[in-house]
C-alpha cells in the first residue's frame, strides 16, 4: 500500500533517495521507465524491486550505519554527563517555550521561500524579524497569504497544533508510561493509539502504514520478539522514500528534556524513535539535535554543545562533514543576509524538507546568533526552508540554553503559557504545567540510570 500518494509518485522520490544515498542507479532511465509503467502494479513493484537491489557506487566516499551499534563505532561518543539530574525549572520551561515559539514564529510562512518570508516583512516594516508573522503586509499583492493565522502577530493567543508539539508531547506520554527503557515498537503503538492517521506526512505516514499491517496484537499486548516483526517487515522503509527528510529529527525534544545533562542517552533515546521511520542522515539528525538539546541544559557554551552532539554522528557521513560547513557559516557570516545565502546555497535542489538542508540552517543560525534567543529564531526562520520544524528546533536550543528568563517578553506574552497540543492529555495544557511534568519525569529517568 501507498499511503498518500500512488505507487509512481514513490517510485519517483525513491530515485532521489536511493541516489543521495549513494545507489549506483540511472535516474533518466529509471524515471522513463516509471512513466511508463503507471497505473501498472506489478511492472512499478519489479522496478522497485531492482533499486533494492542496487549496488553502492565505487566513488562514494560515504559511510552511513542505521544500527545503533555501528553509528557508535565510526563515531566517538562524548560519555560525559551531569551526576545529579538538573534541578532549573527555568531551563525546562525554556525548553518549552522556546519551542513553542519557534514553530509558531514558523507556521504563518511554512512552504515560503526565504526570498517571500523577506518581502511580506520588509513590505510590512518589520524586518529584519523581530517578532511574530504580521497578520497582514502589501506583499499580499503578489498573492501571498500567512498559511496559520492563528500564530500571526494580531491574532496569536495560544500555541497551535501543530506535529513539531505534537510528537514532542506523544515522546512525554512514552517517557512517562515506560521510562527511558522502551524500544522502536513501542514508539510505533504509541503512534497508532494515539495519532489519527491523517496528523502525519512523508516518512512518518508511511511508517505508521508499515507499522499498522505489521501490528497484529493491537491492544491485546506486545509479541516477545516484536522487533523481529519490525525489521523482518522493513517499517522503517518500505516504499518509504522520505527516510531522510526532517521527520525524525522534530520528533525528539523530550527524549533531550528527559535526558537533560546526558547527551548520550538522549542520542540513544533519539535513535530508537528515529528507528521506526528514518535511516541514515535522517536518523542522525534526530540524535544530534537531542543530544545538542540535552547538553544545553548543563553546558552554556555553544561550541561545546556542538562538539559533543557531533561526537554521536558517524565521522564518514554527510551529516558529519554538514556540521562543520554549518559551523564554518555561522561563525563568519558577516550579515544575516550573508548567512541566508550561503546555507541557501549549500544543497541546490534537494528537497526542502531534508534532514541535511535544514539541520545546516538550524547549527549556522544557533553559532551566529552568540547566545541571543531572537536572533536564532528569527533568522532560522528568516533562511525559508521548514519554517515551523527549524523555528521549534532552534527555539528549543536556546530556550535550554538560557532558561525562560531568557527569552524577551514579546515572544512568550502572546502564548499566555497555552499549548494545544492535539493530544488528548495535553490539550489544552499550560506549558508551565508541562514543563513541570518534563521535570518530574526526568528526575525519574535519571533514578532508573
């Protein structure tokens, strides 16, 4: 089964993939060969079939492990963690609110160019960006339109729901029946009790589909040997083209919250939730930024961050080598615009919804921003690309990294500590009241260690 979109339609993504990924395939002659067979099953399966089959191509220089054991091999992991879990409410409801506000900053001009996000501020007055999306701007006049007006800066009273809250509450609500201890099915059931099919998109819709057929014990319980379903039926990537788009990497904030001074086990955590829908630089994506996140809540500089997220990613993938280009940008852009230009100019062509394209924005604008909370927000969001997913991730960040007394007042008023997370248990939920259970259930993460 397909999910959304018709078998062709895959097929034509899975060329991307599989050539990004460093498959030996001729995309011309595979793309040809798709048109026509549309609306043919069998011929699209057989050709499927024969990129599966694929042999790596002599010249890539790459090597990308999905398992958690040989990530950690061809990486060299920072070990070093806190003692005692961290005790701050400031940085969880940081945490919290910074990324509240981010995706809300984010979700008006999500699927708009960096060039389009400039002009409907510029033409308002209001750039560079230093608050949220005006409800209105002249621009509107070359047929642009904020896509959530409830997060626009007239009308903003709450945050929204939206899947960049959404995961990092369903990771809360998994944290808090299992601990720190549950594995990739778990992460998958959590999934269908609880996300109506049509909340997800790309990697996560067709896992959740792959997921579905292979979940046979439903509520009556969980098989033993349950991960030998899982990869004995490929959930993480049958027809799944989107294995290394920014799915993953959205979904991990409160396995970092829980994991607060523990990188480590915030980079595990990440990976075994990564492990239901993403591969390769899609999963290191998720490990990098909680691993980064939990290191916020005990270490203030951001180099230091960086340095021991990284120490997590495989030393000969692309992931690794992104992180110093994204560095390199943010420490000598001499001007937002300059920065916009430069990590803009980094993956011409790949989708705008990949883990790479977005992790880059996300490390130049947290390294430019030399610790202030509305310059990396506002510039994450500014760079175009997934607006709402880097806005939240960077928010994040920050808001560990300098607690909410951090954060200027015009960013964190107009959500009148509101969240509408679109599950059930939290929604609404103040986010001082989350921050709070965050809190507890770090503490006892940390006791179970």
């Amino acid at each position: 089964m397909a999910g959304y979109q018709k078998l062709d339609v895959l097929l034509r993504e899975e060329l991307d993939a599989f050539y990004e990924e460093g498959y030996d395939i001729d995309k011309q002659l595979l793309g040809s060969e798709i048109d026509a067979a549309v609306g043919d099953k069998e011929k699209l399966m057989a050709i499927y079939n024969r990129l599966l089959n694929a042999d790596m191509r002599s010249d890539f220089p790459y090597s990308e492990p999905s398992e958690l054991e040989e990530i950690f091999a061809q990486s060299k992991p920072n070990s070093a963690c806190t003692d005692e879990p961290v005790g701050d409410f400031n940085k969880f409801y940081g945490a919290w609110l910074g990324r509240c506000i981010g995706c809300a900053l984010g979700q008006p001009v999500e699927l708009w160019s960096h060039l389009n996000i400039r002009k409907w501020f510029e033409k308002a007055g209001k750039y560079p960006i230093d608050g949220y999306v005006p409800t209105h701007s002249p621009a509107e006049a070359d047929g642009l339109r904020p896509g959530v007006i409830g997060s626009t800066d007239e009308h903003i009273k709450f945050m929204g729901t939206d899947d960049d809250l959404r995961y990092t509450v369903l990771g809360l609500v998994l944290l808090n029946s299992k601990g720190a201890n549950f594995d990739t099915y778990d992460v998958g059931a959590n999934w269908v009790y609880r996300l109506p099919y049509r909340d997800l998109c790309t990697a996560e819709n067709q896992a959740y589909l792959n997921f579905a057929n292979v979940d046979e014990f439903g509520p009556w319980g969980k098989p033993e040997n349950a991960m030998e379903y899982f990869k004995r039926d490929k959930v993480s990537t049958y027809l799944n083209p989107y294995r290394e788009w920014i799915g993953a990497q959205i979904r991990i904030d409160a396995y970092a919250y829980a994991a607060a001074g523990n990188p480590m086990l915030a980079a595990k955590m990440a990976h075994t939730d990564a492990y239901l829908s993403h591969t390769k630089n899609g999963i290191y994506g998720a490990m990098f930024f909680a691993a980064l996140i939990a290191a916020a809540f005990s270490e203030k500089d951001i180099d230091k961050c960086i340095e021991t997220a990284l120490s997590f990613i495989p030393e000969k993938s692309r992931f690794y080598e992104m992180v110093s280009v994204a560095t390199d940008i943010g420490r000598n852009a001499k001007s937002d615009d300059e920065l916009i230009e430069k990590v803009q100019a980094l993956y011409p062509g790949m989708s705008w919804v990949h883990t790479l394209n977005n992790a880059a924005l996300c490390i130049a604008c947290i390294t430019y921003s030399k610790g202030s909370f509305s310059k990396a927000v506002s510039l994450s969001v500014a760079c175009g690309l997934d607006t709402d997913c880097n806005g939240a991730t960077v928010g994040s960040f920050m808001g560990a990294l300098l607690g909410e007394t951090g954060i200027d007042d015009k960013w964190k008023a107009p959500l009148n500590d509101t969240l509408y997370s679109g599950v059930i248990e939290y929604n609404p939920v103040k986010i001082s009241e989350i921050a709070y259970k965050t809190m507890e259930i770090h503490r006892r993460v940390f006791s179970e260690i």
